[in-house]
C-alpha cells in the first residue's frame, strides 16, 4: 500500500485530521464486497445503489453515523443445498462509505436486488456563509448579514 508525507499540510490546514488520516488509512474494507455506484443526482443530493442479489432487506443493516456509513449483509441460513455451481455470492459482506460533513441519509429502499440509499446535505443555518461588518475607527457598526443564496 503507497502512504504519503501529510506533514506539510498539517502545517496549513486545520480541523482535517480525519481527511488527512483517511488518505493512509482507508476504512472501505475489501473490494470483495459487493459490487455499487456512487451518483451525484443534485447540487446537495447524492445516491449509493449497491447490487445485492440473493439477499431480503430483513438481511441487510444500514448504519448512518455522523462521518459513516455502513452497509452489512448477512444470509439467513437457509438449510443444505447441492450446487454444482454457486456464482451467486452469499456470503456476509461489510461496506463502509466515509461521509462529508453535513451529509444525512434521507432513504432507502430495496428492489430487485438493488439497494439504493439517497444521502443529502443539509448544511446547519448557522454554519453557512454570512458577511462580516467592518468597524471603522469612531463608527459603531456590529451587524452581520447573512449571505443570500443564488
């Protein structure tokens, strides 16, 4: 695996320790998983569909954490069977999709054997960009406006 000297940027960015840290440390588990698609469907809307054929949405677990999310199956044990070939992966699998900032699951729905999970970003009002006023030296000016959007 290719790591990377992060340390002149330590110097010039501050709060993005977990980005940095991501780049050496991948948290993605195995490509072995299933196979999916990452779509961007609007400015702040984004979609994962992951193809989990053989598998219910009772075998599935979708866990949303703040910077996280993850995505596990597991099949229910559904007796003995005598494949003379199996081609059709049921083995329990584990993803993991590391989130930006802001970024919340709004669904997700499950048909014919694809998961598709809708993710947005809804920045906090407070935390959008605003104008800050000036002082001028003998003028009492403390008001901040917030920036329109476009």
């Amino acid at each position: 695996m290719r790591t990377y000297d992060m340390s002149p940027l330590w110097r010039s960015t501050i709060g993005f320790d977990r980005l940095l840290n991501s780049v050496n440390d991948p948290e993605g588990g195995s490509d072995d998983g299933p196979l999916y698609d990452v779509e961007r469907t609007g400015e702040d809307q984004f979609q994962i569909s992951l193809a989990l054929a053989g598998f219910t949405p009772e075998e599935i677990t979708i866990t949303a954490e703040p910077s996280r999310l993850t995505v596990e199956g597991r099949k229910a044990n559904e007796g003995d069977h005598n494949y003379l070939y199996q081609g059709i992966s049921m083995r329990p699998f584990r993803r993991v999709f590391s989130l930006a900032e802001y970024i919340q699951v709004r669904d997700a729905t499950f048909e014919n054997g694809m998961l598709r999970i809708v993710l947005v970003r809804e920045v906090p009002e407070a935390m959008k960009p605003r104008r800050i006023a000036i002082d001028a030296a003998g003028k009492a000016n403390r008001t901040i406006e917030h920036k329109q959007a476009a």
